[in-house]
C-alpha cells in the first residue's frame, strides 16, 4: 500500500493539504494530527468529523451521501471461539483484522467499525473516488483469497478448523459521523448499512454476496456471476443478489 503525505480526507472534502507524513508533519503533530487508525491516508481530524470539517458538514446537514458499505464476518465464530485457545483465538482474528485493512485500506476505503469477529467498511468518505462501488467489490474479492491464506496455514494440533469468511456489499446515500451524545460514535447508519449487514449474515462461506444495484457497477468483471433471492430479515421484500467468484 502506497501511504500519503498529504491526508486524503482533507484535501477531499475541504481541498486544504494536511501534512502527515515527513518534516512537514512536524508542526501538525504538535497540534495531535496524525495518521487515523481508520485509514493511514486520512489523519485524525477527519475522524472528528462533524467538528473538523465544518463547513463540509453544514453544507450536507441532515442530507446523506452516496457510499458503498462492506460487512466481513468469520462464519461460525461462536464454534469457532469454543474449539480454539485463547492464544490461537487471537491470532485468528488479528490476522483478519490486518487482511480486512490492508485490502480496504488500499482501495481508499475507511474501518468504520470493529464488531468483535466483524468488519464495517465505508468507501467513498472522505476519502471520495467515483469508482467506490467497483472499490469496494474488489475489496471483497481480495479479502476473500486473503483469508483462503489463513485458513490453508491454521490449524489445531493436526485437525484442520472450519474457518470461512462471509462479505456483503450493498450502496447508496448514507448518513455518517457521530451517533449519539454521552457516548459519540462515528459510524454510518441508514436502509444500506442494515441490507449490507444482512447480505453478509445470507453469504455463504468464501462468498462474496452483492446486491443488484452493485451488480451492475461490476457485471462485465463478473459475467458467471449466480444470481438468487433472498428473503432477509428485516427487510420487507425478497432481495435479488448476485454471488462473486473468488
């Protein structure tokens, strides 16, 4: 991954070069900006959101922005937890935690959360690319031959474990920044972000699920791609999908 010196958040949304990386970072660190654990391109303020980019804010209050979402769980984590120790546990998901990054990360996505054995991803802000839906699929598709990596290296003692991961995509406008007011959390919230959590709960194992307004974005990638339909929970009507291969 290829790291910025200039944050991309802030030269996307409010076109002002916010230094993080080199000399020229010095005098912004003094002041606490540096890189976001959310992306290492994008720097602390943009994690502030509605108090760092203001103007930015003001000008889309109470209007939602147009985002692709990505959900990752690892499949039967329940079992999964019971059936490993705690040091393997750990390891199990520190390597999916860094997989999850690294290929999100890299296509200008952003960690909007961490959900114990699940991944909340944001494409689109602040980092904005007008190509986020494709972003994002990619971003799955990688994601997945990741973790056929670490499933192939972990074991338990000689018996192989049943580890698999489940991705789930959807896209639209989006409403982000702090949740909340004892207790501010920045995340995204709206229609997508609940059908995106759900596809990723109706993925199979190693699957990367999308739904048709993504399909569209990405069906010249994926020409072989199985279409179904899913009843979801939650949501009203049934949801046709489409099935990536990886």
């Amino acid at each position: 991954m290829k790291l910025s010196i200039i944050c991309k958040g802030c030269m996307a949304q409010l076109h002002m070069p916010v230094v993080i990386r080199g000399i020229l970072s010095i005098p912004f660190r003094l002041f606490g900006v540096k890189p976001s654990r959310m992306n290492p391109n994008i720097c602390t303020m943009c994690e502030e959101t509605p108090k760092w980019l203001s103007s930015f804010v003001e000008k889309r209050k109470n209007k939602p922005i147009p985002a692709t979402v990505l959900f990752a769980d690892i499949r039967g984590y329940t079992d999964i937890s019971q059936a490993l120790d705690q040091p393997n546990l750990a390891y199990l998901l520190s390597n999916f935690y860094e997989s999850c990054s690294s290929v999100i990360w890299e296509r200008d996505g952003i960690i909007g959360k961490l959900i114990g054995d699940a991944v909340l991803a944001i494409f689109n802000f602040p980092i904005t690319r007008q190509d986020h839906v494709k972003q994002a699929v990619w971003s799955g598709i990688e994601l997945q031959k990741k973790c056929k990596e670490i499933k192939a290296r972990f074991t338990k003692q000689e018996e192989e474990i049943s580890i698999g991961v489940r991705v789930g995509i959807h896209k639209g406008d989006v409403f982000i920044g702090d949740i909340g007011q004892a207790c501010r959390d920045f995340t995204a919230v709206g229609e997508v972000v609940n059908l995106a959590a759900r596809l990723q709960g109706a993925a199979k194992t190693c699957e990367v699920l999308v739904s048709e307004s993504v399909y569209q974005f990405v069906k010249d990638d994926f020409p072989k791609a199985q279409s179904r339909v899913c009843t979801l929970k939650g949501i009203k009507d049934p949801v046709t999908v489409y099935a990536l291969e990886v």
